[in-house]
C-alpha cells in the first residue's frame, strides 16, 4: 500500500537521522555526553515489530518486517559505534540495557508461542507489547532533557531526530488507519 510505503520511507529517514551524530562520535572518537538509550530502545522497539510482522502472528506483515529488520541492523551499527567509543561506566550501562533488552525479547516471544495459540491472540499480545516499546522508544531521546536544561543548549537533542519522529508517526497513523490495525 502507497501508505505502508511511504512509512517505510519515513522509517529509514528515522533511522538514519542520528548519522550524523555518529559521525561525529567517530571523528571525535568520544560519545561526549550522548545517551545510549535511545538506540537500545529503538532495536527493541524494531526487534518487537520484526516478530509482529510474522506470518504466525499477524498476516501480511511484510512491509512491517522489512523496514524493523533495516532499523534493527542500522541500530546496531550505531550501538556498535558507541560501545567503542563509550567510557567504561556508559558502555557498561548500554551492555547491561541491551542484555536485558535481549531477555525481554525471548521471554516475550517464548511466552507468545508457548500461551497464545490463535492468530487473533498472538497478534493482540505482541501488538500491544510492542505498542508500550514504541512509546518507549519515542520518549526515550527525551532522557536528555535534563542536560538540555542545565547547558541551555539543544546540542544533544537532535532536530532532525525529532521532526522524522513526527513524521514517521504521522503516517504510520495514517496507515493504521487505513488498514484497520489499532496496534501500528
């Protein structure tokens, strides 16, 4: 669908949008004051929606599929990044974040083939899992505000970051609506 495509659109300009961020990372070899917890959100929210996607959970998921498989594989290219140039203290922090990111994911998946044994109820459990990730996800840049506060300055809170969060929501809404998914 034209909607379901353009969102795919809009998500790649999501998950490319910190690049610059960590460009700049890379040539500083430093993560400054950056958070890692947006990136471990987001491959949780991807990972999540990637399972949703599935033939044994929801039907024709592929655009779903495709485009959180692309943002689960950026995600880790940029935590990758910023475990190599993290301190030690932050570094521990996103290892412990992403392990028990990894715990999260196999329990629910486990849970949901193990307890849900129609379409309809796998689709309604992980749907709404992955609805509470999204909201995670997208609050989670917002983990910065106390040092936007304190310095005065947006430097750390990206605006591309934010306006492709505006708009990827907008049309994955419209999407949602247009195919009758209240969890997208």
């Amino acid at each position: 669908s034209v909607d379901g495509g353009v969102g795919n659109i809009t998500a790649v300009a999501l998950f490319i949008s910190p690049a610059p961020t960590f460009w700049r990372i890379l040539r500083m070899k430093s993560t400054q004051d950056y958070s890692g917890l947006p990136y471990v959100c987001t491959l949780f929210n991807c990972m999540l929606w990637v399972f949703y996607g599935m033939p044994f959970v929801k039907t024709n998921g592929m655009l779903i599929i495709t485009i959180n498989a692309a943002g689960c594989a950026i995600e880790t290219v940029y935590l990758l990044i910023y475990l190599i140039y993290a301190p030690k203290l932050a570094k521990m922090k996103v290892l412990r974040m992403l392990g028990a990111v990894l715990a999260a994911f196999a329990m629910v998946v486990a849970l949901t083939m193990l307890l849900a044994h129609t379409h309809d109820a796998r689709t309604t459990i992980v749907g709404s899992v992955c609805v509470v990730v999204a909201v995670a996800m997208y609050v989670s840049p917002l983990s910065v505000m106390k040092l936007v506060i304190q310095t005065r300055s947006v430097e750390y809170m990206p605006f591309l970051l934010s306006l492709f969060v505006l708009i990827n929501s907008l049309v994955w809404m419209l999407y949602a609506v247009a195919t009758k998914d209240i969890f997208i």
